[in-house]
C-alpha cells in the first residue's frame, strides 16, 4: 500500500503548477480527479503533439489522474463536483485569480462547511497586495523575480530552459499539502494553504539578491559558468568538445593546480588564493585549464578530474539525458500509458525501499466521465 492510499484529491488545475503537485501526490497512492473544461480540457493538453500525438507537458504532468469534464456553471455539473468535495480530503486549485471566490469554491466557503478540507490555492503574486490580480506565466515570474536577469551572456539576459516558476511553486504546493495531511492526523483538522509563484521562485532567488544587495555588487550574467564561484563552468578541450569542473574550497583549487595544471606554483599565486579572488581573475583561469586540456579529449580530461577527485560533467542535450548511463544502470524508468500509446516515464526522485511508485496512465480528456457522474450522482434529498 502506497502512503497516500485512501487520499482523495480533487484538482481545478491546467498548465504546469497545480498539476506538478497533484502528480506527485498520485505517484505516492492519491486519488486525484483531475476537473477539466468540457470540450478543450488543461490548455496544456495543446502546447504540442510531440509524445505520441499528446502533448509533452501533459504527458509529463498528469499521469494517474482520473479526467473528468464538468461546467462549473451547470447546476448538474456542479452538484457533481460538490459531491466530490464532499469526499475530498484536498482541493488544491490554480485557476484565474478571483476565479474560485465568484464559484464559491474558496477556502472560507468550503472549510466552513468541512473543516478537515485541506485547501490548496496557487496564484502568480498572492492573494494580496497590487498584483493580486495580475496574470502569471512562468517566464513572467522568473522576470518579476530577477531570475532572467540573472541568467545568460554578459550581453544578453536569457530565461531558464525549463518552467523553473512552475515547478518551484508546484513542489511548494506538494510538501505544503503533505504537511497539512499530516498535521490532520493529529488535530482533526484541514489547512488552507497558499503558493505564490513569485515567492516560491523568490526562496530560489535568495543567494544572488543576498550577492548583490548585502555584497554591493551589481548582477552578473556568466553563461554557464558560476557568478560566484571559480572555476566552475565550461572549458574546452584539445578536441573541440567541453567539459564542466567545479572547485569548491582552496583544498580542491590546490588539487587542480598540481594535478591538471601541473602548476604547483599557483596554488599560493595571490590572484587565486581564495574563491573571491578567483571569482575576479576567473578571466585568467579560462586559458590556464584550456591550455592544460589542449592536448586530452573530453573523455581523458573526465577521467583525469574523477581520479584526482575533481567534480566534473559532460555537457548532454535533453535527448541524450534520456539515455544517460547511469539512470538504465539504475533502471529508473517506466511505461507509462498514454492515449497514443506507452511511454518511457522517469520514477520520481525520492525512492522508498520496498515501494513502487504508482505512475498510472496519462487520461485522455473526460476518460472518467461516466464512473465519476455514477459515483460522485447527487443523492436524492
């Protein structure tokens, strides 16, 4: 039996957040009905036809959910979800901001009325303040949040490759719902429970703005190398690829300089003693280790850092992360159903000895629409 067995979530869910959590909380056993719009479902059912002719965000976000269509303003339907609620022990929600107020289906409304409730609401900036009711999209966030400034060349700012917004806010939203069940098990009663993206990427943001403000220096984008540490990035190598190192502590510098360098006189060199100053002559250190790399290929200069004890990396594309060597030797990946057929699903990250993850099917859109309607029918009164 899987922790969340016997958990019940209902989810007014679409995009990224709100449906990251609710996947999290279906792997661990939860029952998650995922509530969609009659006809067009999660919008992110059409960001793509990638995955087998499914979307890959979808496919990604919402297996072992169960799909239900309900018009929110039918009476019908609503009796429907209302029954639902009534069973629930999770509404967690990230609909258009006042959305849930005008439906009647906000925190105060609901946990009058069942008070064990765990009420989950995800919004862009809070349910206060002067962007209360402003749109959010995770490249808008991570704008709001500096995180764009903060990332790509000296010359240009870039976003993050991936929903970083989303995903802080929807594991934000995951361990807050974990919490709120556990501390029902003690006092009986139900949490309501709010994530707002901007400070769930703000808490992610804390290390450069703690840099910038208390340190007095302006942002610097570095590429891919480390604004505050050094070395720590790319370096090429003699054939024409690139290898990431990272150096922590003067320990670890001294061990590069003796031992991939082959420059034992720099480990005292002033202008490399410490990480400060070697963050400001990084400048200098770039042609040092290339230099030294200029007759090894990628694969020599890794096996040369992991015998000396160097951390270091190989720069993949997400295509080849999918066949990474060391995620088939640890066989952490699974079939997953989808409308267009199966799929190659990562297990979640946390493993529990024992226990297999449930990594149920992707839904195709309203596929639980008439087991929900029978189960969930309003009763006669």
């Amino acid at each position: 039996m899987l922790p969340l067995h016997g958990i019940t979530v209902v989810s007014l869910e679409q995009a990224v957040a709100a449906p990251f959590a609710t996947r999290q909380l279906a792997d661990l056993g939860a029952r998650v009905i995922k509530v969609e719009r009659p006809g067009a479902g999660d919008f992110a059912r059409d960001y793509d036809r990638s995955v087998n002719g499914e979307a890959s965000y979808f496919v990604w976000l919402n297996r072992g959910k169960e799909s239900i269509e309900l018009d929110l303003k039918a009476p019908e339907d609503r009796a429907v979800l209302d029954a639902m609620l009534d069973e629930a022990d999770v509404l967690l929600q990230n609909l258009i901001p006042g959305a849930v107020a005008r439906l009647g289906l906000d925190a105060e409304t609901l946990r009058s009325r069942r008070p064990e409730l765990i009420h989950c609401s995800i919004s862009g900036y809070g349910s206060s303040g002067p962007y209360r009711s402003k749109k959010a999209y995770d490249l808008l966030v991570q704008c709001e949040a500096g995180i764009v400034s903060a990332t790509g060349s000296p010359d240009e700012p870039a976003k993050v490759g991936i929903s970083i917004a989303d995903i802080a806010t929807g594991m934000y939203a995951y361990t807050g719902v974990l919490t709120a069940l556990y501390e029902r098990t003690r006092t009986g009663l139900g949490s309501t429970i709010e994530v707002a993206m901007l400070d769930a990427l703000g808490e992610w943001m804390m290390q450069p703005a703690y840099y910038s403000v208390y340190g007095g220096r302006p942002t610097q984008r570095t590429g891919a190398r480390h604004s505050s540490i050094a070395p720590y990035g790319p370096y090429r190598t003699g054939d024409g690829s690139a290898v990431f190192l990272g150096v922590q502590n003067d320990r670890e510098w001294a061990l590069v300089c003796r031992e991939v360098l082959g420059r034992p006189d720099l480990v005292d060199d002033p202008r490399f003693a410490h990480n400060t100053e070697r963050v400001e002559n990084n400048d200098q250190i770039t042609p040092l280790i290339e230099a030294a790399w200029s007759g090894r290929t990628a694969d020599e200069a890794v096996e040369k850092l992991d015998d000396v004890g160097i951390a270091c990396a190989r720069l993949r594309t997400p295509a080849e992360f999918f066949e990474h060597p060391q995620l088939q030797a640890r066989d952490r990946w699974r079939n997953v159903d989808t409308a267009g057929g199966p799929i190659q699903a990562l297990l979640p990250p946390v493993t529990v000895a024992g226990r297999e993850p449930a990594m149920g099917p992707v839904p195709a859109l309203g596929a639980d629409n008439a087991a929900l309607r029978a189960e969930f029918a309003p009763k006669p009164s």
